[in-house]
C-alpha cells in the first residue's frame, strides 16, 4: 500500500498515513483536528547496472541474435579512363 503525506494547513504538522488508494483521503489533522492538505514527494529513481541506453539503443541497429553486426554498405567503384 502506498503511504502518503499530509500537512496541516492550520499548524504545519506533517504525516504520513499509509492506505489503499481506493481509501479516501484524510481531511483533518492528527494533532489539531485542522484542515490538511495531501503532499507529493519526489520519487527516488536509480538505474544501476551498464544502463537502458547502451543495451536497448545500439548503433549499428537491431539484430536477430541480439549482438551488434556490421552493416553492409555498397562498395565504392572508382571509373578510371585511359588519355
């Protein structure tokens, strides 16, 4: 279940109540009986590991075996004429 935060709009005080999210929400502070209002704090993401970017994104395009190919590129001809 999520936990969200509240403060009082009358006292300040801050707290966290832990419901579902079906639960409505909370409407008078813990400690005054005052009007609260529901606060949203960040959320901490972290990626670890070599990253999405390097694995998912590669630069020479997708493959059918996962691992990076070589692309085929046209072969340069070079016309040469005799003077």
């Amino acid at each position: 279940m999520p936990t969200y935060g509240y403060e009082c709009r009358d006292c300040g005080h801050q707290f966290e109540v832990i419901q579902k999210i079906t639960d409505d929400p909370v409407s008078a502070c813990e400690k005054c009986n005052g009007r609260v209002r529901r606060v949203i704090f960040p959320v901490g993401i972290m990626f670890k590991g070599s990253g999405f970017h390097v694995n998912d994104y590669s630069k020479s395009g997708p493959s059918s075996n996962g691992k990076k190919t070589e692309e085929s590129k046209p072969e340069k001809t070079v016309e040469t004429t005799k003077s």
